[in-house]
C-alpha cells in the first residue's frame, strides 16, 4: 500500500530514508496525522478571549519607546527636580478627577454600565467621556452627572437624585432618569439631535435660547442657535438600537459619513458626484455594503467603485461604467 | 481530521508581528483567534489539567501585547508563544514533577520503558477504541519525545521552531522525532496491520 508522504518534514524524511523501518515509519506518520490524537477539548474561545482583553488594552496615545533626552551630567542636575516634579504631579494625579472614556469604533456598537448604573448604547464611531464614576477632586461626589458625547448614544438613566448631563458642542441635556438619544457627531456639524422614548427631557442650547422641554415622542435638533422640535416615529428612527439603519431626509455627504461609521469602511465621493440632494434610507437590520449603495447610487444616477481602502462613489461620467450595475 | 500545514500562514504570523510592534491591538486578536485551540492543547499535553492550560494560553497572549515593543519580526512569533507556554509551564510551582519530566535528558529518553504492547485488536475494533491506543502509545512515550511530536505533527511546527520551543539543536528534534515513531512502532508492532487498519477505519 503507498502512502502519502507529501507532509513529511524535510529533514524528517531524510532521516528515515536512512533507517530500516523508513516505510513502516512514514505510515505511521501519516496515520498519526489522519488520527490526530491530540486531545480535542472543547475549548472556549470567547470567553477566554474576553479575558486576555480585559488584562491587554489598546493603547489610546502612541507609547514614546525612548526617553533619551538627558546624558551623562545632566542627569545628575535633572533627576532631583524630575523627582520633585513626579512627586507633585503624582500627588496631582491621586487627587484629581480621574476621566474615563468610551468608544465604539467604526463597524461596531457597544453597550456601557455607568458607576451610576445608568446603561449607555454607543453607536459606530462615538466616543464618550466622564470623570471616573462622576466624582470629581479628592474623590469627592460630583452635583450632577455629566458626560461628553461625540458621535450617538442612547442613555437608559438610573434615578439617583442628581441631574444627570450630557453635553455636545451645541447642547446640553439634562434629565433625572429617562431614556433618550443624542446624536452629536462633531464630524458632522450637523448640531445635536435628541428624541425621547421615555419621560422628560430638558435640552439647552449653549447659545442663548430659551431651553426646551421634551416628552415622549418628541425630538429636538440644536444647530448653534436654532432649536427646532418636531413628533416622531421613535422606533423607526431608533433602528440603530437593534442593527438597521434609519436616515431621514438626509444630505448625500451626510448618509455616506454614516454609512463609513456603520460598515467600518472607508467611503469616499468624487467632486463631481457631490449634489445637494437629500434621502431618505430605512433598513430594520443592516444590508451588505453593496446593497445599499447600490440602491442610493442608482436612485441618484450615481455609481460606486470599489478600491483598496474601500469604495468611490462617482458621477456617471462619458466614461461607461465598467462593472456597475446599469440594468436597476 | 488532517494535520494543519501552517507553512502557508508564515505570512500572516509575520503580519502579525509587524502590526503587533505598531500597537494594532487587532493583530493580537487575530493571534489569539488562531493559535489559542492549539496553545491550550499543547499546554494540556505538558500538565494534563486543562485549567491550567487555558491559564498558561491566556498568559502567553498577556505577555505578549506586554512585550510587543520588543519582538523581532524576523524570530517566528509562532515559536515565542509555544515557547512561552512551555516555560510557563515548567515554572509552575505546583507541580515541580512537571519540570523534571519535561527537563529530562535525551539519553535517559532511550532508557525509558518501552510501553508494554497492547492486545491485538480485531477487525471489528471501533475507529474511537484504535484512536485511544494511538493516545495511550504517544501518553507513554518519553517526554521530549511527545512533546516534538504534538509540536510537529499536531501543531504543525517547523523544525526550527520547535527547536526554538524546546530550546535545543534542530537535529535533536529529528533524533526525538525518529525515536518516537520507533517507540510507537514498537508499540503498535503486535498488531501487524495496525497503521493500515487505522488508516482504513478514517479514511
């Protein structure tokens, strides 16, 4: 009987071609690989992942590798003072408010538990911010509970008799404990958005303009100081929550900056292809990439390219469009 | 069930490495996704606790976003954590037998007992009752031995690599590696058509 030899180490092979036994070896080699005796336990992944994440953490500024500034003499008029100064900013650090940021990135949402016990959805590409477990100098208890956003979350508050907060660039909302979204994202310069599911809101314009209280159903868009309120269809809109998409008369450069957060993927549009036309896309759970662009594109005369990095969308040109889908 | 050949993921694990030097939190995700299954294993075949062997994967994949900074591209970041598990498992204090039978010299791997020969099995043997023979043969083998041919045959290693691993000559892996399948040749000898009948029942 022959027997494949092919995944025979080389220098194995060699060493058993001098030896007597050279074919029995070489089956036996080979069986040992079909029977892979190698205990197979059930061995779980996830969890042993989730593990080795919480013991290693993606660095959020570059590491400097080499601190080589002092030498030889120097290091003898420096160190003192350099000891003085670690000793001051270690007693500032001890005592100051220590921050904590979250982030969802690109392609991805996560969901955050608040020291408060408020619950906190991050939507692709949000990063938000607070002292760690609202205190502030000294470990001393902050007044109200405040957060930074950038980007879209959806806030489940816990009651706990202080304010809770959340500031954008344009706003700040402050509830007792509600459940609400805010849409912020500073790339955008769109404002700050903020529809209610539950309870009672209270947006403030940083610019002057009389704050605005909000109910159930109603949603409130801030753009420096235009504050405009209008009825909504909460879930629709909210489709995020649960995987879809929801844009509502949007700008085209608008739905493609959110379709690069949602997908993770780079997305970019030729300067012919810009116009000033708005859509409206809704999706209850995420399509592929393609499917989507293809329905923007081709209700917009538009087509799309993929590239290396990720797609072009492009103006049909006198050029015919090699590849794009023309029968839709 | 045939072995994996890792000789076309050489390129990943270098891709792996350089990413990793950049701070790419995702290289080590992508490591993890594909060297933790056998890491575990080949940590169980050195402690037999499967606890423990999960600790030590995890720990190799800690040590290894620690010490990112500092690994050379051109080593095989694939050798680092075999060889990482391995240490790891030769320090744990528990079980100091565990250093001894792993640090045990090749000369003594030639006395060691020859495992008795089991009963031949017929033809009606089950594949699971051969593959527990097959087992049992590669369980008795002496350790340096076994743990050339997990890390060569099971786990796909190169020659330089396990000598990495194990921290000896590349040739010395080849004496344990001949030297095991003489052992289990021996082993196995009694049931004159065993490999074929092992064969015959997987394929």
């Amino acid at each position: 009987m022959t027997t494949p030899h092919t995944d025979l180490p080389a220098p194995l092979r060699e060493a058993l071609d001098a030896h007597d036994a050279a074919d029995e070896l070489t089956q036996l080699w080979h069986a040992l690989g079909t029977a892979a005796p190698s205990p197979r336990r059930a061995v779980d992944h996830d969890a042993a992942w989730a593990r080795v994440a919480a013991r290693t953490s993606a660095p959020r500024v570059a590491r400097s590798r080499h601190l080589s500034l002092v030498q030889g003499g120097v290091v003898r008029r420096v160190v003192p003072w350099a000891l003085a100064a670690a000793l001051l900013i270690g007693v500032g650090v001890t005592a100051s408010p220590a921050r904590r940021t979250w982030s969802a990135a690109a392609g991805a949402s996560e969901a955050v538990t608040l020291g408060d016990g408020s619950r906190v959805q991050l939507s692709a590409g949000t990063t938000m911010t607070s002292t760690r477990d609202f205190r502030g100098w000294f470990g001393r208890e902050n007044a109200t509970r405040t957060v930074q956003l950038d980007g879209e979350a959806f806030f489940t508050v816990a009651k706990d008799g202080r304010p809770f907060i959340v500031r954008t660039p344009d706003a700040e909302i402050t509830v007792l404990g509600t459940r609400f979204d805010v849409r912020a994202y500073a790339a955008d310069r769109t404002g700050t958005t903020v529809i209610v599911e539950e309870g009672r809101v209270r947006v403030s314009a940083m610019r002057p303009v009389a704050p605005v209280e909000l109910t159930a159903g109603l949603r409130t868009a801030v753009r420096g100081s235009t504050v405009r309120t209008d009825t909504v269809a909460v879930a629709r809109l909210l489709a995020w929550r649960s995987g879809g998409l929801a844009l509502v008369d949007q700008p085209m450069s608008l739905v493609f900056a959110e379709l690069s957060r949602r997908y993770g993927v780079s997305l970019d549009m030729a300067q012919s292809a810009s116009s000033a036309e708005r859509l409206t896309l809704y999706y209850p759970q995420l399509p592929k990439l393609e499917t989507v662009l293809a329905d923007v594109t081709t209700s917009h005369g538009l087509r799309f390219e993929r590239h290396s990095r990720g797609y072009r969308i492009l103006s049909p040109t006198a050029v015919p469009p090699r590849g794009a889908k023309t029968d839709e | 069930m045939t072995a994996i050949d890792l000789s076309d993921d050489t390129a990943d694990w270098a891709d792996w490495a350089r990413r990793l030097r950049r701070d790419d939190h995702a290289a080590l995700r992508a490591a993890f996704d594909r060297a933790y299954a056998p890491l575990v294993r080949f940590a169980d075949s050195l402690v037999r606790d499967p606890g423990l062997a999960a600790d030590f994967a995890q720990e190799a994949f800690v040590r290894l976003w620690e010490h990112r900074a500092t690994i050379d591209p051109a080593q095989s970041l694939r050798a680092w954590l075999f060889r990482t598990v391995r240490n790891l498992a030769l320090n744990h204090h528990r079980d100091g037998r565990t250093r001894d039978r792993l640090l045990d010299d090749v000369t003594i791997d030639d006395s060691a007992a020859v495992p008795r020969a089991f009963v031949a099995p017929d033809a009606a043997v089950e594949a699971a009752e051969l593959l527990d023979r097959v087992h049992a043969g590669i369980a008795a083998l002496p350790p340096r031995q076994r743990e050339a041919l997990e890390l060569s045959r099971f786990q796909g290693l190169s020659h330089a690599e396990i000598a990495e691993v194990m921290a000896c000559a590349p040739r010395t892996v080849n004496n344990h590696l001949v030297r095991a399948l003489e052992s289990l040749r021996h082993y196995l000898a009694p049931v004159g058509s065993f490999v074929t009948t092992l064969l015959g029942v997987l394929s």
